[in-house]
C-alpha cells in the first residue's frame, strides 16, 4: 500500500513538473523602450488608437477619453504616470482596455500601449522580485518581473498603477464634462468629438 502511494506521488510530481499549477498569462506590450506585462485575466481587448478627446482637469497622464461602443473609456498614457515623456502615436499604437477594480467594483480603463507584443506563461519561479533600483517604476506598482529568456518584463498590478484616488478624479471630471455640456453622464456619448472613427 506504502509503496503504491509513493508511486502515485512521484507520477503526480512528474505531471506537476511538466504542467506546473501555478502559470499565468501575460499580455506583454512596449511604452517608452520598456516592456511591461499585464495579467490577461485584466485585459478584456485590444482596440486600435483612433480618436482620443481630451477631458479638461484630468490628471497630466489621462491622455483623454475614447469611444468604446457607446461607453466613455478614460485612456491613460503609462510614460507620463512613471514620469517619462509622453507616448508618440504611430501606426503600431494601440489602447489596452483593461478592467480594474475601484472601491471593490471592476472598472474599465484604457491603456496607451507603442504596441502589443505577445501572451506569455510564466510560472511562480519564472517571477523575480523587483530590485529596489534600476526600475523607472515605483516598486509598489510592480508584481515583479517575468524572465523572457535573456531579458525581463516588468508585470504591473494594474490596481495600484490605477490608484482608487486617482480613478475618483478621473470619472469625477468625465462626468463633469459631460454634465457641462448638457449631456446625461450615464447616457453612451453619441457626440461626433466622441465617435471612435468613421
């Protein structure tokens, strides 16, 4: 009986070997020369960069809102959160709709990504800590860095980049906006400044 169990745990330690439990996907993507990564269960699309409005009193790294089938989807510019110049678009630009959590709901948010580069697995061991130098990210916004043969990702926790106070300005102001112009702030924007390109 002893002997059969052993068996039966090295074969299930052979299966865990090969299909490790503990892997997860990641949407890598390059802003500013750095590639960064995102957990795909927070990426609900990729949308091409098309028009981008921008919104008075919003926070220097809210590159403005876009049109997302009816829905006003705040894009935020990551280079200008970590204190880089602001993102140049070209043709491989492109929005990461994300959803993230504020105030223990989900909400959705754009990000600015120079452009998409691919999904990786990465298990427990492949995630190294993040060095407390080197980074122009705050370690706070960083889940760790994922091993891509010779060279890394940073993995953002997308939560903390997109901090509860910060968010409350950002859909403050949309609302704001909207209201300004006489439009009802849970209402779609069928506004022709908020169409996302005919």
């Amino acid at each position: 009986m002893g002997a059969s169990n052993q068996a039966s745990n090295a074969a299930s330690d052979r299966g865990r070997n090969q299909l490790p439990l503990s892997r997860v996907q990641y949407l890598t993507f390059l802003t500013a020369g750095e590639e960064y990564a995102i957990s795909i269960v927070k990426v609900r699309e990729i949308i091409e960069y098309e028009v981008v409005t921008t919104v008075p009193n919003t926070p220097s790294w809210i590159s403005g809102v876009t049109n997302l089938r009816g829905r006003v989807i705040p894009v935020v510019d990551l280079a200008v959160k970590f204190g880089l110049p602001a993102s140049r678009i070209s043709k491989f630009s492109c929005i990461i709709i994300t959803d993230v959590m504020f105030q223990g709901e989900s909400l959705t948010m754009g990000v600015l990504a120079d452009s998409v580069s691919q999904v990786i697995d990465l298990s427990a061991d492949e995630i190294e800590k993040t060095p407390p130098f080197g980074t122009r990210v705050k370690t706070e916004y960083l889940l760790g860095m994922g091993a891509m043969g010779k060279k890394f990702c940073l993995i953002l926790d997308i939560d903390k980049v997109l901090s509860a106070d910060e968010m409350l300005a950002v859909t403050e102001s949309v609302a704001e906006e909207k209201l300004a112009e006489g439009v009802d702030a849970d209402a779609p924007a069928n506004d022709s400044h908020f169409e996302a390109g005919a």
